[in-house]
C-alpha cells in the first residue's frame, strides 16, 4: 500500500534531510518503489542525490501549477529511487502559496495521480512551520520527527505537535506520528544519554528504538552526491538506516 511520509521539525540542523534522502535510499535498496519530494529552498535533498539545484520542472512549478508532478519526476542514479528536486524559488513560494485559495491542499492534489506508483513517498520539509510544511503535512499519512540528541532537544516540539493536531483537525485526519527519531547521537557522552532518556519518557510510545549516531561518514557522504548507504555500505550510520527502514516498515 502507497503511503506518504513527511520528515519534519521547524527546528533546523536535526537531520530531516540526511534522514529523508537515507531512508529513501534504504527503501529503494530493498527493491520497493520510493518517490523523494524535497520541499526545501535550501535544495539539500536534490543536491544530496547528485541532482543539480536549478533542475526544471521542479516542486515548485508543480506548487504554482506550472507542471505536473508527473514532468518533475526524475530518476537517480538508484534503481527504484526518483526524486522531485527543489528549487530556489520555493523560498518566494511561501509568500506566494497563502493568496491562492486552499493552497495548503496543492501538494496533495499534485501526488495523487502519481502516488500508488511508489510504496513509499517521503517529503523533505523545510525548517519552519510555514506554507510549504503544511502542504507536506496536509498531503502525509505519517510524519517522522527527526530530534538532535542535545540539550534544546524538546525545544519547539509543543509547537509541532500543536500544529499537527490542529492540520489534523482541520485538513488531515487520516496523519499520524510514525515516530520521533534520535538523530546525532554520540552514546560515549553523558548529554546524550540523559537526552534520550528525556525524550523517551516524555513520548514513551513514540520515540524508534532505532538511534542515528553522529557518524562522519553520514555526513560527508552529501558531497559525494550519493546517500550513505552508499558511500560506506558498512558504517555505523548505514546500520542505523537500514534499521529505521525496517522499524518504518514495521510501524506501517
């Protein structure tokens, strides 16, 4: 069954694109379909992938009505891995998205002639809470809340999930928490231990049991335009991956 995931936290630097574009990868690795729509000016996910940031069409032509979602899928170099790219303009998108009426549905109504095509779609949202999540969050069946094991950890999370209580009154009352991810972990210190023991007792039924750890090889692997998994199949971040991949999976 085609379900649409959406990696979100407005707070910046927790890991949303690093964990999108690996948990994309670890799906398509396992043979199943995946679409990665990257929702973010910033262009992380689309150049993370070796695709160049002023790729056209991009999401934000397909936001504006100016393409299809169907002309902005492009292939990887990943068999069973596709990707919408993101553009620069998505930062004028979210002064342009609120005058258009019921503009927080247009990414959802762009996915569905497309979407049982892919057994996983995942949305890489930007760092705010503004036009361009919402339209992620309103088109998601799951989010997946990547948090920095570090000390403002719980910071702006009764925001989101303010914001996804009120989207799912309001827009979407079929989305739901898949989970909240540790991501940046280094287990060897005190802060990080006392970190996840915090959040896990604040959302018991909530948080993966899967933990990223700060791995070097997860993070240069972007400038190599390739995910991790495959720049060093055998790292502790790649384990990591394919262990949420397989909890995502689970979790349904």
């Amino acid at each position: 069954m085609a379900t649409v995931y959406a990696i979100a936290n407005q707070k910046g630097g927790v890991g949303k694109t690093t964990t999108a574009v690996n948990l994309a990868a670890c799906i398509a690795e396992a043979g199943y379909e995946a679409l990665l729509i990257d929702m973010d000016a910033q262009a992380n996910a689309t150049v993370g992938l070796g695709i160049a940031k002023d790729s056209e069409p991009s999401v934000y032509d397909v936001l504006a009505g100016d393409a299809t979602m169907e002309e902005a899928i492009r292939p990887t170099g990943i068999e069973h891995l596709s990707l919408v790219p993101a553009s620069p303009d998505l930062a004028g998108a979210s002064v342009e998205l609120p005058r258009i009426e019921n503009s927080e549905v247009r990414l959802r109504e762009a996915i569905a002639p497309i979407r049982d095509r892919y057994t996983f779609t995942i949305l890489d949202c930007p760092p705010s809470l503004g036009p361009l999540t919402v339209n992620a969050l309103v088109a998601a069946d799951r989010v997946i809340v990547p948090v920095q094991a570090e000390y403002f950890a719980l910071e702006g999370l009764a925001g989101l999930l303010d914001t996804l209580g009120l989207i799912q009154r309001e827009l979407n009352p079929r989305l739901t928490i898949a989970g909240m991810l540790l991501t940046m972990h280094d287990g060897r210190t005190r802060l990080a231990q006392d970190v996840e023991r915090e959040v896990r007792e604040h959302f018991p039924t909530l948080v993966f049991d899967t933990v990223i750890p700060r791995n070097i090889r997860v993070g240069e692997a972007p400038s190599f335009g390739r995910p991790v998994i495959h720049h060093d199949p055998h790292c502790a971040g790649s384990d990591a991956y394919f262990e949420l991949a397989k909890e995502v999976a689970a979790r349904g």
